[in-house]
C-alpha cells in the first residue's frame, strides 16, 4: 500500500469516525461542564473520580446512541450537522416533558406525560451524591488538618483570600469575620477552615496548610 492510498485510507476513516467523535465531544463537554458547574470548589479531584468519569461516558454513549438512531433513519445527508444537532438537540432532550396522551376534553387538564427533565434531575442528583461522597473523605482530611491551627492564622488566610479575590467583597468578609469573633475557638477554627474550603476551594487550603507546615 503506497502512501497515496494510506492517506485516502485515513481520510475515509476521518470521514467515516469524525461525525462521532464530533458528537461524543459535545457530548463530553456539557457532561464536564455540569461537573464544573457543582463543584467549582474542587473541580480536578471532582473530575478525577470514577463516579465523574461514569457520569460523562454515560453522557457520551446516550448522545452516541441518538446520532446512530437518527444516522441509521436517514434524518439528514449531512453527517456532520446532523452530528451537532444531536450533540446539542440530545442534551435539550433530556431537559423537557413529553406529554404522552393529552384529552380532547379542554376542562380536563390532567395529561398521561413523562417527564425527560423529572427523570435527569433524578439520574444528576444521584451521581452528585456519589462524586460527592467520594470527595468527602479528602475534603474532611484536610479540615482536620486545618482545625489543628489557630484561630488567627485561619482568619489572616480568610482575610487575606477577600482582599485577593475579585468576586468576593471584603468588607463583606470583614463583616463575616466580626461574627466568628462571637463563638467559641473551636467552632472559629472549623468555621473559618470551611469557608476557606468552600469559597478558596479545596488546592488553596492544601497549598496553604503545606505552606504553614513548613514555618
């Protein structure tokens, strides 16, 4: 085989995989998206977990599943837009309700209808569950860490992150810190850990624990 027909070879091949490799990328990116969107705190161990992973292939092989089933039923001579919209038509799909049987009657307003949006807001909170259980045990090692400092460094790296920030006013993270100064310091420490966990997210903590260690 000469290297003309080793190119022709590729680009039938190209032609052929592309439309799929084009949908399931769709499909990946609203999956890793929706991932990002919940877990802004912790996105890279959050995207590093089985349950994540599972989560976007299913994404990937449902989206698959529809470009084959409308590829095989001929809905478009273009395979590459037809590989968009379902790329894009698949994810609105799982976002709204099909009524199944409507009455003819008007004055009965009670329709035989499935819920695509009721059944993915079930099958998310089932693998945000999951992804988050599994991030927990990370996260509650690092508030252990966290909880053996003082109360003052604590409020230094919060006081510290507002000033940094630009999402978060720091006169508003003053005001925050005036009402931890009312509780006790253990309840101070765990609050002050928290925040930092949550808002700073969890690699800051870690890099700033470590980094209080080492003094």
């Amino acid at each position: 085989m000469d290297a003309s027909q080793v190119m022709m070879t590729i680009g039938s091949w190209i032609l052929a995989a592309g439309p799929c490799i084009l949908a399931a990328g769709l499909a990946l990116v609203w999956a890793i998206s929706e991932i990002l969107q919940t877990f802004q705190s912790d996105p890279y161990r959050a995207l590093r977990s089985r349950w994540a992973m599972l989560f976007i292939a299913t994404h990937v092989v449902f989206i698959l599943t529809i470009y084959l089933i409308a590829r095989r039923l001929n809905l478009s001579s273009d395979p590459w837009l037809l590989a968009i919209a379902t790329g894009v038509g698949g994810e609105v799909l799982l976002r709204i309700q099909v009524n199944l049987l409507q009455p003819l009657d008007p004055q009965v307003s009670q329709a035989v209808s499935l819920s695509m949006a009721d059944l993915y807001a079930r099958f998310q909170q089932f693998y945000r569950k999951q992804i988050d259980r599994q991030l927990a045990i990370g996260r509650l090692l690092l508030l252990r860490q966290a909880v053996q400092i003082p109360p003052e460094e604590l409020e230094n790296l919060v006081r510290l992150y507002g000033h940094a920030s630009v999402l978060h006013s720091h006169d508003r993270v003053e005001e925050y810190l005036a009402k931890l100064r009312q509780k006790s310091s253990e309840e101070r420490v765990l609050y002050l850990a928290s925040y930092l966990l949550r808002e700073a997210g969890f690699a800051f903590l870690q890099a700033q624990l470590k980094a209080i260690q080492k003094r």
